[in-house]
C-alpha cells in the first residue's frame, strides 16, 4: 500500500466511523465529518495533509500525490 491509499482509506474510515457516530450518538457529530471534508479540499489545493506526515513516519511507501 502506497501514501496515497493509506490516506484515501485513513480518511474514508473516518467518515464512515462519522457517520455512525452521527447516527448513535449525536447530530454535533456532523462537524467532524465537516472537518474532514475540510482537510481533503485543503490537503488537495495544498499538498499537505497531516496524516500523509504520520503515514510516512510510519513506513509507509511514498504515493505521487503526497511529496
């Protein structure tokens, strides 16, 4: 697995775990998931993305969108 999936999948658990957080626990739920739709727009125009940092420090192998 490759940055980029390892984020791609880091970020789709997160909405999917959002989600059912929303549905169990609270409608306040919805702005993690709106912070996380923030940070793939911004991490899309920028480049950066924490948790390609975090990835990388844990070995995981370089992507292309992810420098």
């Amino acid at each position: 697995m490759n940055l980029d999936r390892a984020v791609m999948a880091f970020a789709g658990t997160m909405i999917l775990i959002s989600v059912l957080l929303v549905y169990f626990v609270s409608p306040w739920w919805l702005l993690f998931t709106t912070f996380i739709g923030l940070n793939l727009i911004q991490s899309s125009v920028t480049g950066f993305c924490p948790a390609a940092i975090v990835f990388r420090k844990l070995g995981v192998g370089g992507g292309c969108a992810f420098k």
